[in-house]
C-alpha cells in the first residue's frame, strides 16, 4: 500500500485540485533532487546514473500506455512532441487537410495550424456545448485528410474525446489519429491499439516537473520517422562510439529523442513511480469516484459520465470572485474559459471534494 500523505505533504494543509496546471510536488522527487544537486556541488554527479533513470522512465511511460518500450520517445514536451510528428508530413498538395478541434490548446493547435505554409488546409471541429462528437470530425474529414489531432482530455472543459470513435473516422478517410494527452496520461486508463502518435508532457499528472514529455509512435509508422532534432542518443547504439563520421540512426521510436534533461529524469521518474505502483484502473477509478461525489453533492458537472474526465469545469456567475472564495477556503484550483477548474488526482480525497463544494455553494 502506498503512503500517499508521506509522499505528498502539501496534501494535509488544503485541497490542490489545480494538477490540469501542474502536478503537486512529491517527496521522493524533491529529495532526488535536492541529493542530485548536492553532488552536483561536490563535483560528483553521476550522469550515467541519470540516463539510466530515463530509460526506465521510458519503459514505465510505454506500459501506462499498453506500449513496447521501443515505440516511446522522451522528448522536451508536448509542443515539441507535436511538431515532430507534424514535420513528418510531405508537403501538402491536391486539398490537403488536417483536421483539429477550433479550440484545442494551443500545444496542439500551433504546430497543425502552421502546416498551412506547406500547403496544408487546416480544417477545425468546433464544439457544441463543450462536446466534440466522433460525428463532428467525420464532418469535418475526408479522403484529403492527413492527420486527426485532438487533446484525449480538453484542457478548459474536461472533454474526453471518443477514441474508438475517432479511430474509426480516421481509418475511414485513411488519416493519421494523433491525441496529446496531456490532461490524460496518469491520471486514466489509455490504449495505444489503432493510433498513430500520441504524447503527454511530465509536469501534470505524471507527478513530474517542466521539462520532459513523452512521444509514442505508432511501429507502422516509426521505421518512417526522421528525428528534428538528433543527438547522441539518436542513435542506434548510443555508447558505442560519441563520436562521428559513421552513425546509425535507431530504427524506432527513440531516434526522435530529445538529449535527456538529468535533473528532470531524477525527478520524473519518481513521480511515475508512483502511478506505476498504484495502476492506472486504480487511478481512474479514484479520480472518477471524487468526480461523482461531487455530483452527488449537487454540483453541476458536465458531460454524460462516458465523457467526463478527472478534470472539471464549474459555471459561475463571476469566475474571479470565485477564485478569490476558493483561496480564502484553502482551495489551489484555476479558472479557464470563464469557468473554475479543477482536477481530482491521487492526492484528492473525499474531504477535498466536501470542502469544494461548500465553497462553491
């Protein structure tokens, strides 16, 4: 059994329901961090120790995902991660399109949007009500479209897309389906089975801090893949030889690597330790139970439970005055879109949900 309040000290003096900004820091990390730093002053820090740590980050990050460990890239974060699969794209010609929701945070959006100047269309699904259907993308996509790239969990509302869905929309017109699941990875259940690329950043609900993210590529598309940015780990056999003129690239996912952040690595990896101790079901099923007692409570929440996230946004008449209550409660939340946000992770518990809903009221 993990001792969440031991790793989590922040969580005994008020509820932190802002994990959609970032992950509230964790023990283990701080301390990895601060004995990282230490030896690092004393001329000691051990960097070979450190690119260890990331390669099991690597192989923890792919099993949260039902991937293999070869179809994950470490990568400096989810814009990064974006625009790498986005540069993989030929030159655009005869109507070509991809398709992204019209507001898609922006991690998301820049990298499609900028297509246009390689002849690409972009075409945007804009929501109803906060609801993005599989149907709305089919409207939007057809034979012309490369890629279908949407947030798994939309930032400002919670959304969490139909991926079977959407899987479905993208093999019909022959597309590539690409979810940032950022406000996803960690904190429920995913399966990369039918999709193309999907990538997370560290700092959310990974438990981690800015810095690092995550990129899976699918096997059918990896061996294709030219990395943007290749360093020495790029390669093939990284430690055979640092050195030029002959290299080899490696023929799948971590070609695309980043040079690995050490002090992120040392950090990170004790945070997905901790979701990998826990389980993803397990995780899920606590976040999604706090999302109904809130419910239960009276609250509004939107969204028919199939769409609901572990992220939830609150309609207020005046947001701002809101925030002010929530602070004066001892409640860490945020505001998006003219709404409260706020978002249920491990750390949440059932007296955080009564204490946020008393100050809602």
């Amino acid at each position: 059994m993990i001792d969440i309040p031991s790793l989590f000290p922040k969580a005994a003096k008020g509820p932190y329901l802002n994990t959609a900004s970032i992950a509230l820091g964790n023990q283990p990390a701080a301390d990895a961090l601060a004995l990282a730093t230490a030896d690092w002053l004393e001329g000691k820090f051990d960097f070979v120790a450190a690119e260890a740590e990331a390669e099991e980050l690597r192989s923890l990050s792919a099993s949260l995902i039902g991937a293999t460990t070869a179809d994950m890239a470490i990568v400096t974060g989810a814009s990064g991660a974006a625009s790498t699969v986005a540069a993989q794209l030929p030159d655009g010609s005869n109507g070509a399109n991809v398709v992204v929701p019209a507001n898609d945070f922006l991690s998301n959006f820049m990298p499609w949007a900028l297509l246009a100047e390689r002849g690409y269309e972009l075409r945007t699904v804009d929501s109803v009500n906060g609801v993005l259907s599989s149907a709305a993308f089919a409207e939007v996509a057809d034979s012309n479209t490369a890629v279908i790239a949407t947030s798994l969990v939309q930032s400002s509302t919670g959304y969490r897309v139909d991926v079977d869905g959407l899987k479905t929309v993208a093999h019909d017109v022959g597309a590539w389906l690409v979810l940032d699941a950022s406000q996803a990875m960690g904190s429920i259940e995913i399966n990369v089975d039918g999709v193309d690329a999907l990538f997370s950043c560290s700092h959310k609900w990974l438990l981690g801090i800015r810095g690092m993210g995550h990129l899976y590529v699918s096997p059918k598309l990896s061996g294709s893949f030219k990395p943007l940015t290749p360093g020495w780990k790029a390669t093939a056999d990284p430690v055979r030889s640092f050195y030029g003129p002959e290299f080899e690239l490696a023929e799948r996912a971590s070609k695309l690597d980043a040079s690995f952040s050490w002090f992120d690595a040392l950090a990170n990896i004790e945070g997905i330790r901790i979701i990998d101790g826990i389980g993803s079901p397990e995780i899920e099923a606590h976040n999604m139970g706090l999302v109904e007692e809130l419910v239960d409570l009276g609250i509004e929440v939107p969204f028919d439970p199939a769409s609901r996230s572990p992220i939830v946004s609150i309609t207020v008449d005046d947001p701002d005055s809101a925030m002010r209550n929530l602070s004066e409660s001892g409640i860490t939340a945020s505001h998006r879109a003219g709404s409260l946000r706020v978002a249920f992770h491990v750390y949440n518990t059932t007296s955080d949900v009564t204490a946020l809903a008393g100050a809602i009221r």
